[in-house]
C-alpha cells in the first residue's frame, strides 16, 4: 500500500523555523519527483516546493524561495521541508506529493503549519 505520512507541523512564532517530513512507502522513491503544496483556509492548493528524483535540482514557489529548503533522502525513502523566517501568511495545511510523470501520482494527509505570535 502507498503511504505518504507527513510529520513536524505545530505552533511556531513569526520568524520561527520548523522542518517538516514526509515518510514514505510502497513505490519507488527513488525514481520519484518530490513536492510540498500547502492549503490555507478558503484557498486553493499552492506549490511550494519540487525536488527531482536525484535531489539535485530544486524549485520554489515565488513566496518561499530564500527561506524555505526543500531536501530528500533516497535511502530513507524521505522528503522534508525545512521552513526559516516563518511568516504568519505560511500558515496551511502542508501536503507532500509524490509523481512519476505520465504514470502516478500520490498525496499525502498533510500536516498543519501555524505561524502566529
């Protein structure tokens, strides 16, 4: 069974910092992109943040971009987050994806991030 589990939201003051994972299992990770997308209330689904298979090319979403860090872990089949300089406006539910593309494409539940003072 495919299992995208993501952990390390909470509570976290503005400027706070919070690293985020997402573990997971039941298909070949390793040959899989790998994105976080977040919610906020009353908003559609945005992207974050993209690591392809090999981990060594990275994207960002225009309002993360400088502050947050997207990294994975093939051997521990692991995708995280790591979110500096937290903004009240990052407050959403983060979800990772997993895409090999033309073929599947898997969400994870999501973890809530709260960023308020």
């Amino acid at each position: 069974q495919v299992q995208l589990v993501e952990s390390g939201g909470g509570l976290v003051q503005p400027g706070g910092s919070l690293i985020l994972s997402c573990a997971t299992s039941g298909f070949t990770f390793s040959t899989y992109t790998m994105s976080w997308y977040r919610q906020a209330p009353g908003k559609e689904r945005e992207f974050v943040a993209q690591a392809t298979s090999a981990g060594d090319t990275t994207y960002y979403a225009d309002s993360v971009k400088g502050r947050f860090t997207i990294s994975r872990d093939n051997a521990k089949n692991t995708v995280y987050l790591q979110m500096t300089s937290l903004k009240p406006e990052d407050t959403a539910v983060y979800y990772c994806n997993a895409v090999l593309v033309d073929w599947y494409e898997y969400w994870g539940q999501g973890t809530q991030v709260t960023v308020s003072s």
